[in-house]
C-alpha cells in the first residue's frame, strides 16, 4: 500500500497560529503534527510516503526533508496552484499505482493502518472513508452508515459519524478527478462516485482523532498527547496507566521525573516547582519561584522569568513571560495570549508581559565563543616555546611555507541565513608537493601537532573547541539532501562526536551523520564530555598510528 499525505496548507487556518506557521507545521508537544503521521506510518512499515505541497513549502521541506530521520522516505509533490485535497491526487496521479491511503497532514489521526486496511479489502470496493464519533465543537461534514458499512449519505448536521480527512483508495478513482480544477473529496468528489454508482465504505476508527479546527482542540491535543506519555510511562513503571488515548506518543526530550521531560540546554531554578506532565523543550530557562504544570507544553526558547506560574497551558517556542505573570488555561505565542475556550485573543504590547526573545541558544553561543578565545589565547601561551621551536626547525630544514590556509566551511553566519561561513583553516606544513615528507613531517602528524595552529583559528572566533567536523567546499557541495543541512546549525570545532566516536577514514555520510546527530543533542555538559575524552583518543590514535609505521618500516626492512 502507498500513502500520500496532504501538506498543501490550502484550507486549515487557526489564527494565531497559522498566521506564521503552515498547518501540517502546527506544534503538538513542541513536535510538528505531521511528524506524528510520519510515526504512524513508519509503525505500519509504510516507508516510502508522498507529501503534497503548496503553500509555505519550504517550512515543511526544510524540517523533515528526506525523512531519514524516521526511518522512511519523503517524494515532495509541488503544486503550482490550490487543488483542494481531491486536485491534490490528481496532481500526484502518476505516483500512485496502487492501493493508496490518504492522511490529512494538518490532523492528528491515531489510526491502526493495518485493521482500516484489511477492512478496505474485505469489502472490495475502491473506495473508503475514515470516519470517527463526532467531537465536541466539530462542525464538519458527517457521514451514515448501513449496516455493511456503506456510506447512505453525507450529511450536513451533527449526527452520525465524522469524516476525519483520512482515506484508503484504489487508483481507479483518479480518473473520475479532472485535471488541474480544484476539487475537493468529501464534498464534491465523494458524491460524484455515489452518482455514478460507486459504493463508498466507511471504516470507524478507534484512534484518537483531532482535526485541531479550532483554539480549543489546539490546546485539547497538546493535553492529551502528554497525557498520554505520562500514562504510557506510569504503566511502565507499574502505575496505573489510565487515560492513554494516544498509542505512541514519543517525545523529543529526556524525562528527569515521572512525566517531566526536558529538552537540552535548560536551566531550572531550585526553587521552582514542576507539576506532572510538564515537558520543557530546548533551551528553555526557568526563573526563581516559578510553579509550572500541570499540563503544561513549553516551546523551545521559553523563558519564564521570576514568581510567573503557568497552568494548563501552552506556550509556544521564542516566548519571554514576565516576571508575576500568571497564565492559566491560554496558548501562548510571542506577541498574542489565547482563551481555547472562548477563541479571544489578545495582542500584547507591553514587553514585560509577554514578548518575542532572541534565540537563547545563540546567546549561549556567544558565551562560548567568548571562553573559547580566552582558553585558545591561553593554550597559544603555553604551547608559544613548541611553536617557536617547530617554526625555527621549518623554516631552516625545509625552506618552504610554514604554514598552509585551505578553505574550509563552517555553520552558518547567522541563525536566520542560509549562507555558511567560509574560513582558512590554519595547519604546519608536513609534506612537500609531490608527497614526501618534510624534516619530522612524520612525526608531526602521527602526534597532530600540525594542528596546533588551529588555536589561531578558534582565537579568530572561526572554530569552536567542540563541534561538527570542518569541511571542504566540494564536500559540503555533496550534501543535498534537506537533512545534512541541520549540521549547519552548530559551528565547525577542534574536536567534537566526529572525532572521538568514529574513524578517522570514515566516508562523508557517516561524517554527516554524525555531525547532525551532535547538532539534534548538543549541550554543555555533553561539549564538556567530548572535550575531556578528547585526549584519550588522541593519546591512543597516535600510539596506533606509531604501531602502524614500524610494522611498514619492518616489512620493507624484511624485503
């Protein structure tokens, strides 16, 4: 079975939310919602998805890019105009060419793939319809169905069952699809195939289902889905484990107590006080007397300044809440403050209050760069009598260049731009042109003391002690993939995973790999780790690289 997910972000919209963000891009516990269908689908090994495409693209691309992350692979379909959901298969058409489920990416739909799937094929229609009982506040189409489980009638009022955006179909149905005219399925297409006598079955899943059509089922969704983690967890662990509602609610931080998960970089005051579940996304900063939870999702870049208290809430990533502000039962973005229950939302002024804050892992960065020149000066200091010595014996033996500048890229300018910086990266020269040696060039590298001047380069501010791996242009050239580009995020360093984790002669993708694996989990304390283990490697490559020379030097003296 194929599936094709609808992305196109042509209908949903949820002001404020949608008002910046694409709707398949809507955070769910800091998550995109759309990555929990990815999930779903993943689960069901359904590994190769089509994602449909329209309006604000490049947000949808650019984080999920190829889909290796979740073990799957993405085919982005670009539409050059709105389609509605029905154009949208049209549109894929020549993708399709078998039994194709059909997911809305804008929903979060908990549906058991396998049981909709042997339903569809008992019945041995072409098309199916999946429904779920009617929530509250739901205004949407509606469906009855007989006893067979056909579809009677599609129904404007509230009775019956849901359409949830979800379908199984066969390929022949697209012929009853125009070409380029929008179209949509429940109301136009769907009825169309009633008339020309196609039987439309309907399959009601048990799943939680919540088309997130308005404030409230927003802020209902981010309680569930944590809600559920902390019962999957409770059960785990013995407890009770009521409540789940959701079967596979991953999320994307460690837990530090019984349904409290945190992201990487927090800081958390001791005098605050955390309610479960509580999850607390990537740098996030936690003031003095704060009382966080329960059910309360927090973005990454969050600050909650000193004696605020936030309850049942949501607050979204790039937020500063003042300090003795007290939220309560809201959604939350930078400038605005949201009631689910009643839809009002307020634009906030005052800075004091609520605000946009800058991204706080750039501030950290600044830091770092800050200490990472002080402790650079420092080592250039110490190791000033080594490279005096090493120039006086270069300059003399080998009447060349000391020192050789290559080209070498590292992350990004700015966290807003895509351009990478480019820099020379600074080393001692150990080989002539044509390959030889210079005097002590072996000994040199086997030690990696050629490497010294790499000092000047984080002094420089153009690498960091810790991070991805430095790369050539023609290298970088290689990475097209939109997943490779999350290395970028993190600057180019001395050492780092790349150098203590995997081989020195290892290819380009594990590189790669790597490095966007440190990008996803960097942190203080991790950069503090890398840097401690560095000597060890260090000290043990060497040694090998030793070892290595004298078994070439013995072979060659035995011939």
């Amino acid at each position: 079975m194929q599936a094709i997910i609808l992305a196109t972000d042509e209908a949903s919209q949820l002001p404020p939310l949608t008002d910046t963000l694409a709707a398949p891009m809507l955070p769910i516990v800091d998550r995109p919602v759309m990555a929990t269908t990815i999930e779903i689908l993943a689960r069901s090994d359904v590994k190769r998805i089509i994602v449909s495409v329209y309006a604000r693209e490049n947000q949808i691309t650019t984080y999920f890019g190829s889909g290796r992350r979740w073990g799957v692979e993405l085919k982005y379909v670009f539409q050059r105009q709105a389609l509605g959901s029905a154009g949208s298969l049209r549109w894929a058409s020549g993708l399709l060419k078998e039994t194709f489920l059909v997911l809305p990416g804008e929903q979060l739909c908990d549906l058991a793939i396998a049981e909709a799937l042997r339903f569809h094929q008992s019945h041995g229609g072409s098309a199916t319809a999946i429904l779920h009982g009617i929530p509250s506040a739901y205004n949407g189409p509606c469906a009855e169905l007989d006893d067979a489980g056909r579809i009677r009638e599609l129904r404007a009022i509230q009775s019956g069952l849901a359409y949830t955006g979800a379908f199984i179909f066969e390929p022949s149905i697209l012929r009853s699809i125009p070409h380029d005219c929008p179209m949509t399925i429940i109301d136009q297409l769907l009825p169309e195939l009633q008339q020309c006598g196609t039987v439309i079955y309907g399959y009601p899943m048990q799943g939680y289902w919540n088309p997130l059509n308005s404030l409230a089922a927003f802020q209902t969704a981010q309680e569930v889905y944590l809600q559920s983690a902390y019962a999957a967890q409770m059960s785990e662990h013995g407890g009770m484990g009521h409540g789940v509602q959701l079967r596979y609610p991953s999320l994307d931080a460690r837990s530090i107590a019984p349904g409290i998960w945190v992201g990487t970089d927090h800081s958390i005051h001791p005098t605050a006080l955390l309610a479960p579940p509580l999850y607390l996304g990537d740098n996030t900063w936690i003031g003095r007397e704060v009382e966080l939870g329960p059910q309360t999702i927090l973005g990454s870049n969050v600050v909650i300044d000193d004696e605020a208290t936030v309850y049942h809430s949501t607050i979204l990533c790039n937020t500063y809440v003042g300090c003795l502000v007290a939220v309560d039962r809201k959604v939350v973005t930078p400038t605005t403050i949201s009631d689910p229950i009643t839809a009002d939302t307020t634009t906030i002024v005052d800075p004091f209050l609520i605000s946009p804050i800058q991204n706080i892992q750039s501030e950290q960065q600044v830091e770092r760069g800050q200490i990472s020149k002080l402790l650079a000066a420092s080592l250039l200091l110490l190791f000033s009598p080594l490279l005096l010595l090493m120039s006086f014996i270069g300059l003399l033996a080998n009447r060349g260049r000391l020192l050789i500048r290559e080209t070498y890229v590292g992350g990004r300018v700015s966290p807003s731009s895509d351009e990478l910086f480019h820099f020379e990266r600074l080393h001692f020269r150990t080989r002539h042109a044509d390959g030889r040696y210079v005097l002590g060039g072996r000994w040199i590298e086997r030690w990696e003391l050629h490497r010294i001047p790499e000092l000047v380069n984080v002094w420089r501010g153009e690498l960091a002690f810790v991070g991805v791996k430095p790369l050539r242009p023609e290298e970088i050239a290689h990475m097209n993939e939109t997943w490779c580009q999350q290395r970028h995020e993190s600057a180019a360093g001395i050492t780092g995973l790349w150098y203590i984790d995997i081989d020195p002669a290892s290819d380009l993708e594990t590189v790669v790999v790597t490095d966007v694996y440190y990008t996803a989990t960097r942190s203080r304390g991790r950069d503090l780790l890398i840097l401690l283990r560095t000597p060890i490697v260090w000290f043990k490559r060497s040694q090998q690289r030793g070892t290595a020379a004298d078994h070439v030097t013995n072979t060659m003296g035995n011939r």
